[in-house]
C-alpha cells in the first residue's frame, strides 16, 4: 500500500499524472497517449493533451475546460476533443461563448457528447469505452481498452503448416482481444462496480473513496453521490484488478492519516494492490 509522491505514478507501461481531492481539483493525465480524465482547473500538464473525458461538470472536475481551449489558441495548437455528458455540451457552449465576448476572441473547440457504451479511438491498440455512473448530476466513467490479435482459440495445439494452410486459404486465423486496462470513475455512488462486467476486471481501476471513517456515514456520501470506504471493502474480494487506485479522498484527511486508515481497516491480503492518489 503506497501514497503517490508528488504527482505522478506509473504501473507497467502505463504513467500517470494528476491530482484529486474532493471538491478541490480532479484531473488524471496520461501523457504518452495524450489524454486527461477531466481536467481541475487546468493544469500545466494538460496544455499538450489532444483528448479530455469529462466525467461530470462539477467544477472541481471541469473548470479548466475553458483555459485549456485558451491556452491551445494562444500556442496555435489545433482544437482539443472533450468528451462530456450529453447534458454538459450546451452550458459548456454558452460558458465559452461569454468568454469570446469576454477576450474579443473565437475559439475552437469540440463539445462531444458521450452515452453509454460508445468507443472512443486513442490509436490502432487502443480505445476508450463509456460507462455510467452514478452522481448528483449525469456522469460517466471511463475505460481505457488495448486490443491485441491472438490465435484463434481452435487453432491453439495445430501445427505451423496447418495455420500457414489456413492463410493461404483466406482463412482469418487470428482472433482480437480487448483487455481493460485503465478504468477511471469520477464521482460516483458504489452501484459503478455493477454496470458493465468489464469495470472489475480492469488491470488499474482508478475509483472515489471520498470518506474513510465514521466522521461521515455511508448514508452521507450517498446523499452527495459519492463512495465511502464501508462500502468497497466488502467489495474487494469480487474486484480483479491488479491496482485499485483510489482518489477523491475529503480533504479533512492528510496523505498520511488517509494512510493509515486505510492500513487499518482494509484487509492485509489487498494491501499490495491498494494505492491512494494524492491531491495536495
């Protein structure tokens, strides 16, 4: 079980970096595929990206979006994608046209709305899939996917001549694989674990614990759409991945004392993959 130092973290091949912390600022990157799961205010580390996944438009999530078009404009970059709640794109439209009137300057810049289960293409290896969730406002999650082609089961113990035949044929020997990779949440009510079978089984599942002890009840983060600690650690047995990632955590907690807690009441057994992400 480890805190995050400063702000980047890397699993495998994958890096990232961000900040989270509840109602103050919330944005992942993932640099070397050029995409942020939502965006804080705007942080120097975003300016570059191509493609934003906003989960939702609170603006501890989505205040940036405005002077990252900016920012972009200034450095003659094209326009970026953010991918939003369908119910986002009109006040997010309506907020940037105020600022054009605001600087006497149009802006580029693509509103997409998302819905469940669209796919978004990253590149030829890898997409990004689109989950509901479950907030005080329409939200979504995220899922980062990797295909990779493999031999088709029924082919697994045939000889190289027999595969070679089957090319030679016309024959499609190979099968593609879709691997959930990265799963980001948002803000969301616990019911997230249950919408898409594919969501458990991420190898990093990036999710919110805002509260971690009795200073606020179940019954308290569900009122504001959010996660306690009481309700994943009865989950965590049924979680596959390799990395449960959690952010989001109420600022009345210091890094180390969220530790602690976390140590304390989360079973020895899953401490290896648990990691927390800071957002100080």
């Amino acid at each position: 079980m480890s805190v995050v130092a400063g702000e980047g973290w890397s699993y495998q091949k994958y890096k990232f970096h961000g900040l989270s912390l509840s109602g103050i600022r919330t944005a992942i990157a993932m640099p070397e595929l050029s995409l942020s799961f939502d965006v804080a205010q705007g942080f120097p580390y975003l300016l570059n990206l191509k493609k934003f996944f906003i989960s939702h438009g609170h603006l501890d999530h989505a205040a940036g979006i405005p002077y990252i078009i900016s920012q972009k404009a200034m450095t003659s970059q094209n326009a970026a994608q953010f991918y939003m709640p369908g119910t986002l794109v009109e006040p997010m439209t309506n907020i940037m046209r105020e600022w054009e009137k605001i600087e006497g300057h149009q802006y580029k810049f693509e509103f997409i709305p998302v819905k469940a289960d669209d796919e978004i293409e990253i590149n030829q290896q890898n997409y990004v899939k689109v989950f509901p969730t479950t907030h005080r406002i329409e939200s979504f999650g995220y899922t980062l996917f990797e295909t990779s082609k493999k031999l088709r089961a029924d082919l697994q113990g045939k000889s190289q001549e027999d595969i070679v035949n089957l090319r030679r044929k016309g024959e499609e020997v190979n099968e593609i694989h879709h691997t959930p990779m990265v799963t980001f949440t948002g803000d969301t009510q616990i019911e997230f674990l249950n919408v898409r079978p594919w969501v458990k089984k991420s190898k990093i599942l990036i999710m919110e614990s805002t509260y971690l002890d009795d200073r606020k009840t179940i019954a308290n983060a569900r009122e504001w759409g959010h996660t306690h600690l009481d309700e994943i650690i009865p989950r965590l047995d049924e979680i596959e991945s390799e990395q449960i990632v959690l952010i989001h955590i109420s600022s009345r907690y210091s890094d180390a004392e969220a530790l602690r807690l976390i140590k304390s009441r989360i079973p020895e057994k899953h401490h290896e993959r648990i990691v927390i992400f800071p957002g100080r």
